[in-house]
C-alpha cells in the first residue's frame, strides 16, 4: 500500500470507530508500518486539515472528530450480517475496497451492544471460497478504472485479447458490466478502434490515468450490445 492510499484507509478506518479512538501501535499493525510512520502519516493528515485529535491516557489515541462519523444506525445483527456475506460477494469486483469501508462503518456505527452480536452471529457463517483465481484483475490496475469511471476522464490501458495480443490504448470508460460467468468488464469508448469495446478487466495489463475529460456519451451508447452479458442492475432504493 502506497503512502496515499494509506492515508486515506487511516481516515475511514478512523471514521468507522469515531467517536472511539484508535493508538498508533493498532494502526502501524492494521497497516503493516511502524508506530513513528504512523505518527508522520496522523501530522501530515492534520496539516492538511483532517480533524483528528489525540485522547492522552492509558486507553488513548487518535480520533476522528464526531461530526464525520455516521450516527448510531438500527441494523439488526442479522442484517448487519446479511450485509456481510453479500459484500463479501464483491471481493474482485469493481469498488472492493469501498464494499469493505462501507461495511466496516455500518458495523461501527451499530450500538455497540448490536455490534457485538452481529460479531458474534458472522462466525457462524462460514463462506467457502471459489475454486481457481478470482476474474476481477489487479486490484491497483482496477482502482485507477474505477477512478476513471467516477471522474469521467481518458484512460491510457495496454491490454491482452483473447488469443494473447498486447495493445496500447485510449480509452473512454462508460460502464462496468458483470457478466454471467462471473468475470467483470469495463464497457469503454476505444480511440484505436473508433467504436465501443469491451475490456475484460483481468485482461488489463496496466492502466493510468490520462487527465483528460472524456466526452459525454448517453449510457446508451455503451449497454444497447450487452443485454446477453449484463447479470443485473445493482438496486439503490
């Protein structure tokens, strides 16, 4: 983990206690660094205008001012765990890492008491992982896609077809898309080509982002050829 990522994962790992707090000894062993690294990294977030302060005493450490944290949520143990096991899901997939903060802030969020029996209900749940590599790809490789989606700017990708060819492309990301077999894709305005193309995003070697904003296309400029591969459309309300 690059310094940047682990100064964003200090914030919502501080977010999803708050208003708990955390010692620099936990953080240095949740993200593999020594104590003095963490220190640097809880200054350095603070010069930068983060509120997170230190609690002195022997249960001290840092925190995250209260106003960023969710307030306490009604989940039941049982949907904090039904929660559980369907982002457990998202494992290889597009926003992985944004699965696992949400789920790490719900359970936080929790009264504590709920909280601990939702802890206690999941390890009767035992979920056996899938046989054979996951098709998600590389997790760093699908973190700049996902930027890129959210942002809406060119994506500069060398990518292996089918029967092994390695090319360089530009690209305009429209969508990502799941596909049966369980393997994801990124449905992306290809300039090399001219046309939409689909990108398997294990297949994608590299990818960096361009700076540049993408055009606005209709989404239906990039779904009208996927109907036979789209598993569904994920529900927000």
């Amino acid at each position: 983990m690059n310094r940047t990522d682990r100064l964003y994962a200090i914030v919502e790992d501080l977010r999803a206690i708050s208003p708990r707090c955390r010692s620099a000894r936990d953080l240095a062993r949740r993200f593999e660094v020594s104590s003095r690294t963490i220190e640097r990294d809880i200054a350095a977030l603070q010069q930068a205008g983060v509120p997170i302060y230190a609690e002195v005493g022997r249960k001290g450490g840092y925190v995250l001012d209260k106003s960023m944290s969710l307030p306490p949520l009604n989940f039941t143990p049982a949907e904090a765990v039904a929660v559980a096991i369907a982002l457990k899901g998202a494992d290889g997939q597009p926003f992985a890492d944004d699965a696992r903060s949400a789920l790490r802030k719900l359970v936080a969020a929790m009264p504590g008491h709920d909280g601990d029996r939702a802890r206690q209900l999941a390890t009767r749940v035992q979920i056996v992982p899938p046989e054979g590599p996951e098709d998600g790809g590389d997790g760093s490789v699908t973190r700049v896609v996902e930027e890129a989606v959210l942002k809406g700017v060119v994506l500069q990708i060398q990518y292996t077809d089918a029967e092994g060819s390695l090319t360089a492309r530009q690209v305009e990301p429209g969508m990502f898309v799941g596909g049966r077999t369980g393997s994801w894709y990124l449905v992306a305005w290809c300039r090399l080509r001219d046309a939409v193309r689909v990108f398997r995003l294990d297949r994608i070697v590299s990818a960096a982002l361009t700076g540049h904003r993408a055009p606005a296309r209709p989404i239906e400029d990039f779904d009208s050829d996927m109907a036979h591969v789209i598993m569904r459309q994920p529900v927000l309300d």
